[in-house]
DNA sequence: CGTAAAATTGATTGGGATCAATGCGTGTGG
DNA sequence: CCACACGCATTGATCCCAATCAATTTTACG
C-alpha cells in the first residue's frame, strides 16, 4: 500500500473512521480493523465549506467523491440559459460525487447550503484499495446501485405524482434519511429554501408554499419557518404513492 | 480461476465476447485477449424471449445483470395498487439489473417488448473476476456512474420540460442510442406503444399521439406507425434543453 | 376476416404555473 | 437603536397546458 497521504488536513483534527459515528452509515462495511486503517489513510478531512460555497463545479475533472460529515449539499445542473436544477440534497453520511466517474467530471456542481464539513476520498485511492478489500468494493458497488434505485423512485415521483404526494414524499424522506443517522424522524429543520424544494420536485415555488400550509391546516404537520414537525405521520405516509390514484383504481 | 460454467446454454449458440460486435460497448474494455476469454467464460447467452416474457421480476433475488443483445426490454416498477411506471427501455449493448446489487433483489421488473436476447451475466463471478481484472472494475464503475447520470437528466426531463421536450428529448436519445450501435440515427422503428411512451415520460397517451403529429406537421419528423424518421434534426436539437424558456430567461 | 388492442382526434376540465401584491425576518448602515 | 432594504415566504387572481372523457379509426393478430 502507498504511502500516508502527507497533504491531509487533519493534523489537527482528531476525527478518524474508527471513531467516526457515520462509519456505519457512508461506506457500511464490516472490515478488519487494519482494513479500517488502510481507509482511513486516504481520507481527507477538509476545512469546512460556509454556506453558497462550492465543493466542486460542473465541469470539474473527477478525483473525488465525498462523504458529508456535517450541514447539507445540493448537486444542480447549470442549463444552457443558466436555468439552475437541483438533482439532489446530501445529509451527513451520504456520498456525492459518484455520477463523475463515467466521464471522468462532474456533471453537477455541489454546493453548501449552510456550513458543510465532508470527508474526501480520492477516487484513485478508493478503488486501489478497493483491489485488496473484495467487501470495500461489493460497498461502493452497492452504494452505487442503490443510488440507481434512489433516483428511478424520484423519476416515478416527478413523473407521476401530484404536487402534494410530492412535498409528502420530499418530507418522508428527509424523515427517514434524519431516523437512520440517529435523529428524530418527526422534527427537523430544513436546511433548503422553499424555491429550492420546488426545483428540486419540478414544483413552482407558491406551490410549495401552498401546499405546506394545507398540511398545516390539516393538521398533517406543524411549521415554524424552516422547523417541521411531522404531526400525523400515518396519514402522511398514506399520502404517498397511490393516494390520489385511489378512486381511479378503485373501479379497475 | 474457477471451472467453467457447466450450465451454459450456448453449447450451439456460437456467440462469444471476442466475436460479439457489442463487446465494445456492454463492457467498453481494453482488456488482454485472455482477460476477455476469462469475461466470456462467465457469461451465459440464454434462450430468446419472446414478447411480453419477463426477464425478472420486481422482488427476485438478485443474481445477475444482463447485457442485451437483440431486441428491447422495459423495466418497470408496479405500484400498490398494480399501476405500472416504466423505469426504463433498454437497447442491445446496454446493461439492465444494476439496481439489484443494494438490496440483493431487483426493485423493478424486466419485461420484453418484442423477441430478445441476452447475455446473462452471473454477478458473483463478475465481481471475483473484477478483482483479477482492475480494468474490468473501472469500467463496471464507469457503467454504473453513467447509469446514475443518465437518470438524472431524466429527472430534469421529467421535473422542467413540456409536453414537446420531453418526446423530442426521448426520440433523439433513441436516436443517439441506434447511432453509437452503428445504426440510423434518423431512422429507425419504436419497440414500445405510444401508452408505454407516454408512461415512461409522465404524459397521457393522447398527449404523446398528439405532439407526435404536430411534429410530423411541422415537419421535425415523418411517422408511419412504429417507424420514425427524424427529418429535421436541428430543429429538434433545438427543442430539446431549453427551447421553451428562451423567451423567459432572455429578459432577465 | 373479425375482434380486440392501439392510436388518433375532438371537446372539456382542472391542477398547477404565472402574475401580482403583501407580509415577514434578517442584516446593515446611519 | 431604528429605518430601510433585500430576499424569502405567503396569499390571491387568473390563465394555460396537459389530463380526462368520449368517439372513431387504424392496426395487429388469431
């Protein structure tokens, strides 16, 4: 194995993967604890990025992915008209930065959308290694696949749902993604404006708006700004998927 | 390396990667003569399908991914209540099953939509040799990456673009697909209905009918029932992306 | 052929976009 | 400390694109 990267940034700081609490979570591996030491010396911990700051910009040449250690990123194209769309969020222990592999750049920029701590992991390094741990590699491998599945749930989401099993769908999972890193699945703040959540679900922005105070009103959830609380959780996930679809398949 | 695969079913199929005119584009590799014949000793050519067979179905258990060799399949998720969303139109060269990998069960089902044939590629075996051939796991890497990204942009096209984008959008990419596998770019026959069209770009049937013959109209493109002929390609270059948003982005 | 599925075409409706105005919170400089 | 401005969010009014409903026509197939 190649040397301890001398560039790391992490002198200072005393985070490892031994100890990190996402360990579990960005790259779920059960390996041998050499085998966590040989991970742990290719990653970099890099200075925290502030809020607009970019991690990296469409165009790019691939070297890296990341994994959020802290804060949020979203990932946007840039169209020709300079049109932004946002193609993801990213919470603590989720990997960005994999779709750059193909072309060797990224097709998306990521940007912070509040103060952002992420774990580099030169992409070279990750798949040497990845040639010595088999279960290192079934991991980026299965990471991999599950964002495919991931991203063909968002393309029946934005294909065939109305806007509120959207926001519904958009809420839940943000739910489920704060419940599997250990925080509550009912309240939570969103880090992304309400013009973000609309880009991102093909929604105007009124809409968004719109259909959150209806939630309120319904008494569905409970909204302070950008503070949620998920008040009717069942009728929530009732909400999702099918619901609309409910009389008209009914009489099939 | 292991024994060859006893159960092989091209015992008469003389079809092999080394003579396969898809090898440079299922797996685009620069391999060594006896890495492609390690490849083409885990690969299985299975019996065609004929129309409507499935390939797999959504909740198998994940075993393999599958190269197409002739013909079309679809994937597609069933709703709860039996609503089909089509996920997917897979082309020969192209690679269908990756999506299984995470949860070890395909999360959409495989259909053919006119007599097929595949190359069944065993994933275990794919991994281990993966692990001799560093070359072969880049580009497994590389398809999955790409995959990622192709479906991201779908989800633009489903999220920002009218009616008119999104059937130029998909034609243009069937062409862009029959072009790179040495066929017409501008001719060339549908394999699926206008109804699974329409399913697979979030528009009623009538809607997908109705820009089709617009565009044939206006003279973008000549239709005559399955067969397409795309007449004026710039011009649907042109409305794809951004067309339709000229007007408002020009005056800000 | 004859029948069913697929495709087309027309009429009407409706969900969400757009336009417009106002409210709210936050940071900034006088 | 307040006044102001600016971005973000909400709310209302109107419009339009595509869905839906409905009726044929065309194609595929046993």
């Amino acid at each position: 194995m190649s040397a301890h990267t001398q560039s790391r940034f992490n002198s200072t700081l005393t985070s490892q993967c031994q100890n990190c609490s996402l360990s579990a979570l960005c790259l779920p591996l059960a390996l041998a604890d050499e085998d966590i030491t040989k991970l742990d010396q290719i990653i970099e911990r890099k200075k925290p990025l502030k809020k607009g700051e970019f991690l990296f910009r469409q165009g790019d040449v691939f070297d890296s992915v990341y994994a959020v250690r802290s804060g949020t990123l979203k990932t946007f194209n840039i169209t020709a008209y300079g049109e932004e769309q946002i193609t993801g969020f990213y919470c603590p222990s989720e990997l960005v930065g994999l779709s750059g592999i193909d072309s060797n750049a990224y097709p998306v920029s990521a940007k912070a959308l509040e103060t952002t701590t992420v774990c580099e992991i030169p992409f070279s390094h990750l798949e040497e290694l990845s040639s010595q741990i088999p279960s290192l590699k079934h991991q980026i491998f299965k990471v991999m696949s599950r964002k495919i599945s991931d991203d063909q749930q968002m393309m029946v989401l934005l294909g065939k749902k109305n806007a509120d099993e959207k926001v519904a769908s958009f809420l839940l999972n943000l739910s489920n993604r704060f419940k599997k890193r250990g925080y509550s699945a009912t309240s939570f703040r969103l880090s992304m404006s309400r013009g973000e959540i609309g880009n991102y679900l093909g929604l105007a922005v009124e809409t968004v708006s719109r259909v959150i105070t209806r939630f309120q009103k319904n008494e569905l959830i409970h909204v302070d700004g950008k503070e949620i609380e998920i008040v009717d959780l069942p009728e929530m996930q009732k909400l999702v998927g099918v619901a609309s679809d409910c009389g008209k398949i009914a009489h099939i």
